[in-house]
C-alpha cells in the first residue's frame, strides 16, 4: 500500500491540476511528510512551473534604503526597540547611482525596500525615486515597493506616482500566532495587516506576500492555513523565507523552540514547492533568508519551483546595518561578477537568466481586464 503522504500528494497534484483548492489536512501531510516525499513534490512543482511560467529566473534588484522603523516585530533585528543598529536613509542621489547600476547590468525590476518610517520625508522620497523611474525608464522597469503598511489613500498616490509591485508579507495568517511574534498594540494588529493586503490589491497593485517559516510555535498546520490564506487572496508574488534568530531581538529567548535548520530549510522548500502547484503563475522567490541559511539555497528554491531572486544592490557602507537576522549573507564583489556567478548557478540547473525583462507575472497580466 501507498504511504499516506504519497496519497495526499496524489491528490494535492489532481486537485490543483483542476484548479481548485486542496484540503488543509493533505497540505498539512506533505509539509509533515518524511524525505521520500520531496522528490516527487518538487517534480511536481517543475512540471507546474513549465507549464505556467517558463523556466526563466528573474531579477530583482533590492535597494534595502532605509532602517528606520516604527515597528517592534519581536523577531527583526531592525525592530524600534534595538538600540544597537545604526539607523540610516539613503538619499536620492545614491539610491538613484544604484539603480542606474543595476539598469546597466540589465536588471528590470527593482525593490525598494525600508522599514515602516511613516513621515512625509520618508514617503517623499518614495515618491520621487518612483518618479524619477518613471521619467527615465518608462514602462520597461517595474518598481517595487516593500515599506510596510500604508493607509490606503498612500498606497493609491503611491501606485499614481509609479509604483507596480507592492511586497507585505502577512507573517503568519494566523491570527494567534501573528500575537505571539508581534508586540499587542495599535501599530501590529492582525486584521490591519490583512486589510492593507486588500487596499494594495484594491489600488491596482501586483501584490506579493509571504510568511516567516520555522518561527517558534509554529506547525505544519499553520503552514497549510498559510498556503490556504495565499491561495484564496489569489496574490501574485510570494517571498517567504525561513526565520533566522537574532540575538538583538525579544525572540532570541524562545531560541529553544525554533526547529532545527534542516527542518526549516524542508518546510521552506516545500512551501515553495506546495505554493507552485497552488498558484502556478505566480512569482515566487528564493529568498535571501533561505540562501543565508543554506549555501545552496539559492538551487535549493530554484529546483522548488521558484523563479525569482534579488541580487542586492543597496550601497555596501549601509548594509550591514540592514541586520534583520545573524548571518545575512553579504558578498563583496562588483555587481557584474556576482551576477555572472549567479547566472552560472542558474544555468548548470537549465534555468536561463532573464536579463532585460521585469518578469510580471502571467498571474497578474492574465487578471488584467482587456485594454
Ligand atoms: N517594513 C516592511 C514590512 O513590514 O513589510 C518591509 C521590511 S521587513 C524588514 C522585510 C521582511 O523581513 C519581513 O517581512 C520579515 O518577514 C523579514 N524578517 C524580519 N526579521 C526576520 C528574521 N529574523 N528572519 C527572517 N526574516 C526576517
């Protein structure tokens, strides 16, 4: 007789091929699964790539431009609450030096991503980088913001300025769990979270979200209902990646309750694998976080289902102060070598890098309504 993961795969592969939405418990299974299952899952997910997106990888360039942030996520080592990280905002003139470096070396789709420094300046600048974008590269770059949440007339300004691809990781879509990880105020509730999903998609954005994997007391389950929360939102990008403590930060103390790496990287890996078949034409990436934590993370993802990664571009004097967990894997090398690199990696997997294309996803551009 079968194993019984192997049947929930059998029948998590039939239900989606359908499109339709599989049941929590067989999502549940595969994430809980032993080793034999990953072969099969990851195939699976290839095979759904193939036939959705295309083997292509794209870039993202990410300008990590400021630190700041209002927030006290009890995981970030950014949070407010740490006194020990020299806190920056890079101006105009390099973020810009940066991109047009990037642009150079064909990259067509950047992220600006900040902690959630709500002041005027903070959005102002914003605002000018996206328009400074626009004027100079038109429709052939796709910006994309990652500054936290946003009242909804800002998003809205924001999109009218330029802005395309909107990044909010909901965390966790549970509920309790999301209370466990974040401190009990106005600034970190929930259902704020989930709304300003709602106000990016509402605005006319690409939206992308994700979660944190392996944070303590999490489970298997909670992974499902994560897959499920994503899969019903209908979203078009996913970036979730594994939790790697800090020590810096309040989560450091349930250290003791954080699996082990090798479980965090198999979760990771089949949550990508497990959003591929769900959402097959989304964009989903493989993570700094999942590359910092494994050397091989980057063929890890790719070989997962993903199609997506984020060379860094933020200017090197700023970057070890964007410290959101031990460990954060930063190369020295010129931005030409570190691609070539990369692309090499790529290509022994036979996936082809897809310089000169900001890589919407089909998701997103089958949505659209007709002209
Ligand atoms: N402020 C924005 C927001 O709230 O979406 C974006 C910046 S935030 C630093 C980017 C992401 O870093 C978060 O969504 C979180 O998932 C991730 N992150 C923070 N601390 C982390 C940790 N210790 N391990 C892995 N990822 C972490």
């Amino acid at each position: 007789m079968k194993p019984s993961h192997l049947d929930a795969l059998a029948d998590v592969i039939r239900v989606t091929d359908s499109g339709a939405i599989p049941e929590r418990a067989a999502l549940r299974a595969i994430l809980d699964a032993p080793e034999d299952l990953d072969a099969p899952l990851f195939e699976a997910a290839g095979r759904a790539l193939d036939r959705s997106s295309g083997r292509a990888v794209y870039l993202r360039g990410i300008v990590e431009f400021c630190n700041a942030c209002r927030k006290d996520c009890l995981y970030c080592g950014v949070r407010r609450g740490n006194t020990r990280v020299a806190r920056y905002a890079i101006p105009f003139d390099e973020i810009v030096e940066a991109l047009e470096e990037g642009y150079r070396v064909g990259l067509r789709s950047f992220l600006l991503q900040s902690g959630e420094a709500l002041g005027d300046a903070h959005l102002a600048l914003v605002e000018r980088v996206l328009r400074w974008m626009k004027a100079r590269w038109g429709d052939s770059v796709r910006p994309v913001l990652s500054i936290g949440e946003l009242p909804r007339e800002t998003f809205r300004q924001l999109r009218e300025a330029g802005g395309g691809r909107y990044l909010l990781r909901i965390e966790t879509s549970d509920p309790e769990l999301y209370a466990r990880l974040h401190p009990q105020d106005a600034h970190h509730r929930f259902e704020a979270r989930v709304q300003a999903l709602h106000d990016l998609r509402d605005t006319g954005w690409q939206v992308g979200t994700g979660v944190l994997i392996g944070v303590p007391w999490q489970t298997p389950d909670h992974l499902a209902g994560d897959l499920l929360f994503m899969r019903r939102f209908d979203i078009d990008m996913c970036g979730m990646g594994p939790y790697i403590e800090h020590h810096d930060t309040p989560l450091w103390e349930a250290r003791e309750q954080v699996p082990d790496v090798a479980t965090r990287v198999r979760w990771t890996l089949r949550m990508i694998a497990l959003q591929r078949l769900l959402l097959p034409d989304t964009n989903v990436s493989a993570t700094t976080a999942l590359q910092t934590i494994h050397p091989q993370g980057l063929e890890l993802g790719l070989g997962a289902g993903a199609n997506v990664f984020m060379p860094n571009l933020t200017p090197w004097k700023y970057r070890e102060s964007y410290d959101l967990y031990e460990g954060k894997v930063r190369v020295a090398d010129s931005l030409d070598s570190v691609l070539e690199r990369m692309s090499a990696r790529c290509a022994a997997l036979g996936r082809p890098v897809a310089l000169g294309d900001p890589g919407d996803p089909v998701r997103f551009r089958t949505r659209q309504p007709p002209p």
